[in-house]
C-alpha cells in the first residue's frame, strides 16, 4: 500500500484521520535522531577523532544495509576506546538539542494518559537525561563501560540482556503493553531507523519521524518536514 500526502511533508497509509490521541495509552519514543537531532554515538567518535568512519557504520545500520545491529553497534563503539568520560558530558551540552516539536508531543500524550517509554539503541548517559528532561515514564538503552574515566570501547551487559536492538525494542513494547494490561494496538510506536521498525510493526500506529526510506515505506505516519508536533494533525486532543 503506498502512502497519500495529506499535507506538505505529512504522509499516511492504512488508515483515515483523524485518530483519537486518548484511545492509546502508550507512546514508545526512539533517541538518536528522533527526540533528539543527533546521533550520540557518531558525536563522541569525534572526539576520537572517527567521527566520520563511526557514522558512515551508522547511516549504514539506520538504513538497513547492515542487518546485525548489535555487530554494528560493537563496531562502533569499539572504535570509542580511550575516549574520556568527559567528552559526553560535552556532547549532551553543547551538542544535543531536543528536536522541533518533540516536547509540544510529549506534553499532548502525558496531557491525555499516555504512558511514554524511551526505548533506544543508543547509550544510557543520554537517555536518563533525556528521560528526565521530558519526564518520561520509562527508558531502556545500552550502557558503555568507563573505567578510571575513559571509555573501554564496551558496553555493559545488562539483567534483560547485552545490547538494546530492534528485536529487543519490540519486546520492550510488547512486554510494557502487556504490565499495562493494553493490547499493543493501543499504543504508539515513534522512529526513525531500520533497527526502529520491529516495534513500529507491533503498534496500532507507527510514526515514522524525518525516516530512512525504508522507514517511511512501512510506516502509517510519516513526517518528512517540519516538527514531530506534526502528528497532532492527525491526532486529535
């Protein structure tokens, strides 16, 4: 099914507008390049001076070119040894701004009962501010190891397992839905990336957010200009 531009840069396919916010109860936000305007990890390899082999990994995985996205994601963290801690305290400073509209969104859910959970292939020192930022209900993202201040080039195994990727994300959804008690149709699912569709398959709407084309291709939302407050235009409060 192709999707129908309903207004410039807003696009939707399988369903008719408008939806009702209130009849979801969950909103699962992706991070990097979604309620943020960076990718962490591309910006702390510049510190490494990697910047650009670390990103092209990147672009490559959010495409879906590289299927592994825990390899991927290995890859380039292996590349971080040595990095001192400090230079994430630079990047979520000076490098990392909300993205346009992502608070306007977050407010709207909250304000009508939604649940929000942040669920990220990204790393835990910027998911738990943005979490806190945004106040937003849950997170889960991936924990790189420091030791005597500088990154090891690891990442840190968890109790739920070692790396949050897609399958992980939509079991994350899956299972908050079911401690909720709401079917999975009663929640949103918001990315950017290939590693983001697995649990944007699993919601009643997926909003795909300034997408890969492979995102904007499967997803029943798509915004391609302008702000994530975009979705309100199809989503009544």
């Amino acid at each position: 099914m192709t999707s129908q531009e309903i207004q410039p840069g807003l696009f939707i396919r399988g369903f008719t507008p408008p939806l009702k916010l209130a009849d979801f109860k969950l909103v699962a936000f992706d991070m990097d390049s979604t309620l943020i305007d960076i990718e962490c990890v591309d910006e702390i390899a510049a510190a490494a001076g990697r910047k650009d082999e670390v990103a092209a990994i990147t672009e490559a995985a959010m495409r879906g070119e590289i299927t592994d996205y825990k390899e991927s994601l290995r890859r380039r963290v292996a590349l971080l040894v040595g990095v001192p801690e400090a230079a994430l305290h630079e990047v979520y400073e000076h490098r990392l701004q909300l993205n346009p509209g992502v608070e306007t969104f977050v407010q709207a859910c909250r304000a009508q009962g939604l649940k929000t959970l942040l669920v990220s292939g990204g790393f835990t020192f910027f998911s738990e501010r943005i979490r806190h930022r945004l106040g937003l209900d849950f997170a889960r993202a991936n924990m790189l190891e420091i030791e005597d201040g500088r990154l090891t080039g690891r990442m840190v195994d968890r109790p739920w397992g070692d790396i949050c990727d897609g399958a992980e994300k939509r079991r994350v959804v899956l299972e908050v839905c079911e401690l909720m008690g709401i079917d999975p149709a009663q929640a949103i699912a918001v990315g950017d990336g290939a590693n983001d569709l697995p649990m944007m398959g699993v919601a009643g709407l997926s909003i795909a957010y300034h997408p890969k084309p492979a995102v904007r291709e499967r997803a029943m939302l798509s915004i391609t200009q302008g702000g994530m407050e975009r979705a309100l235009e199809v989503l009544t409060v």
